[in-house]
C-alpha cells in the first residue's frame, strides 16, 4: 500500500495536446468500452439526477470538461431525452485533435457544441453554465491545480458540479493493469491505464482538496468499480 499513500503527478500521454492520429482515436474506442464496462456512465447519470431534482428549471445548459470522445455527452443526452430533461451540452478539452473527433462522433446530436479551450485559461472563466461535469479528467492535475479549478468552476457553474474519477487503489491498479496488458491495442491505454490509477485520488485526497477550495455544501459517495462521485451543490 506504501506506493499508493500518495497521489502521482506524473503526465500521461494523453495530457500531450498535440496527440493525434490513429493511436488517439484507437484509444479514446478503448476508453468508451471500459468505462461502459466497469459501470462508470451511471456515476455521472446519478450525479445529474441528485443536481436536477434539486433545482428543478425548464432547461439546463451544462458543460463537459475534458469531454474527449463526447462518449459521456451522448450518455447524458440520452439519459436526458429518457428522463423528459431538455439539456444543452458544451464539450470542452484543449486538444483540437480530440474536439473533431468528439464533433465528429456526436454529430447526431444536435444538442451537443464543442468549444477548443483550456481550462486553466483566463477566457474559461468567461461563459456560465447551469452544471459542470469531469469524467475521469480531475485526475490529471495536481492539487495545486485543482484548487484552482474548483474556484474557477464555482464561478462558473450556477447549480452544481459533478465530478466522475479513480479510486486509487492497488486492486484497481492490478486490475486495469491486468485488463489492458491483455486486451488493449492502444499503447496509450497501456501506460496511461495504470498511471490513471496512481494519479488518482482517495477519499481524504478530495476533501483535502475541497476544503482548500473554500467548498463546503458537497457529496462523495464511492461506486463500482473503484469510482468516486462528487457532487458540488453551488447554491
């Protein structure tokens, strides 16, 4: 347990904003199967279902960060058309690369947008939405960072933030190890995987966190298989 006391901030190969090609996209295919798999699409669902039974509101415009592939938009919206909420989602990550992908993958959906930006940019700051979601994304920041971004998010998000990630856990580790030594195609997965892992967060980690941040109206509720579902309620 000794090498997981501590959180890694060592990069991943997806933090590289210039990734592309087929190794990308063969990745984030791999990404979308394995968080279908391991049941990490219904941490974020629930999440939103706790923030709109909450405030109840004709319609919700409501940002992904990180979105990736859009894989977690398109569950939403679907979520949101079965559940009879009129939702607008904006994908935001800072690789071009993965936007056209994102935008590409989702284009059946007409209520999904793409904005390029990096969150940590002082135009992020501009544009306000009802709800903020990460989906395995907060992982890939130190703490320093995160703090950062929560504040910067509390000032952007008018009802509430949903936050989907890693339990750091050596059965986690040897599991996802294990899992995409053996079956993923994508040298990418392979390292980025595992690392996940190690870069991702126990309970006193997140509230550590959260309380650097100044935020004090939350839940964290652990999920199968090793996910943490935070929920920010910002009014």
């Amino acid at each position: 347990m000794k090498k997981f006391a501590q959180r890694s901030f060592e990069k991943e190969w997806m933090d590289d904003f210039e990734s592309n090609g087929q190794v990308l996209e063969q990745t984030l295919k791999e990404l979308k199967t394995i968080n279908k798999l391991l049941g990490g699409n219904h941490v974020t669902t629930s999440a939103l279902h706790q923030v709109l039974l909450k405030y109840p509101q004709k319609e919700y415009k409501i940002a992904d960060l990180g979105c990736g592939g859009g894989d977690m938009i398109r569950i939403m919206a679907e979520w949101a058309n079965e559940n009879d909420h009129t939702c607008q989602f904006v994908g935001i990550d800072a690789n071009p690369n993965i936007i056209e992908f994102a935008k590409n993958n989702l284009s059946d959906i007409p209520s999904a947008t793409f904005q390029i930006q990096n969150v940590f940019a002082p135009e992020f700051e501009n544009e306000v939405f009802d709800i903020i979601t990460c989906t395995l994304f907060t992982h890939h920041f130190t703490d320093q960072e995160l703090i950062g971004l929560f504040r910067t998010c509390l000032n952007k998000a008018r009802l509430g933030i949903v936050v989907n990630d890693l339990h750091r856990h050596p059965v986690a580790y040897a599991s996802i190890r294990l899992l995409t030594k053996f079956f993923s195609k994508s040298e990418m997965v392979k390292n980025d995987g595992p690392l996940s892992v190690k870069k991702a967060f126990v309970r006193t980690d997140l509230e550590r966190i959260l309380q650097a941040s100044g935020i004090k109206n939350y839940q964290i509720t652990w999920h199968w298989a090793f996910r943490w579902r935070l929920i920010i309620f910002c009014q």
